[in-house]
C-alpha cells in the first residue's frame, strides 16, 4: 500500500497543498515550523481517520479557517481508492 497524492486544504500552517510521492521513497525537507511534519500527520490522518498529535480534530483546523479538506489516492494491491475527509468546526467529519 502507498498514498499515490494527497490534497490538503487548512490543515494546521497548511493552507493549500497538492502533493504526488513516488511509489518508491519520498524526502521531506525544509526549515523548522514549515510544515514537514504536519504533511506526515495530514497523510496518517487521512488513512486513520485521526492523529498521532491531538485528539481533537477541530485543532487541526488552521487557526483562521472554519473547515479543513484531505483529499488522497491510495494504491492498495494495484485498486486505487480515494479517500477524502472534511473537519468542520462545528464538530462535523464527514469521510467519504
């Protein structure tokens, strides 16, 4: 199994994000507080349903925003299946 793409909308400092990773090995890098490790939480995220980090998702809400976005493909035995998770400040998650 490999996440093929993930799409991220206001995930904690992550306000729009479109990201591809190779089936293979993929790097994170960049300079602290830029958002490595939020990625890493925003992929467990989408095929957990929730984070390593925090127990309440509506934190991950980026501060100034109402709504939080995760969209994914995932290659699981050659069957691509899309996941997308919407948080909602109003204590709402829809998984589809």
């Amino acid at each position: 199994m490999y996440v093929k793409n993930i799409f991220i909308k206001n995930f904690r400092n992550l306000i729009d994000a479109d990201i591809n990773f190779n089936e293979n090995y993929n790097i994170l890098y960049g300079r602290n507080a830029q958002g490595k490790t939020n990625i890493l939480e925003s992929i467990y995220y989408l095929l957990n349903a929730k984070s390593f980090r925090d127990n309440s998702y509506i934190n991950i809400i980026n501060y100034n925003e109402k709504t939080s976005i995760l969209k994914g493909t995932v290659n699981t035995d050659n069957i691509l299946n899309e996941i997308e998770i919407t948080l909602d400040k109003e204590n709402k998650k829809t998984i589809k």
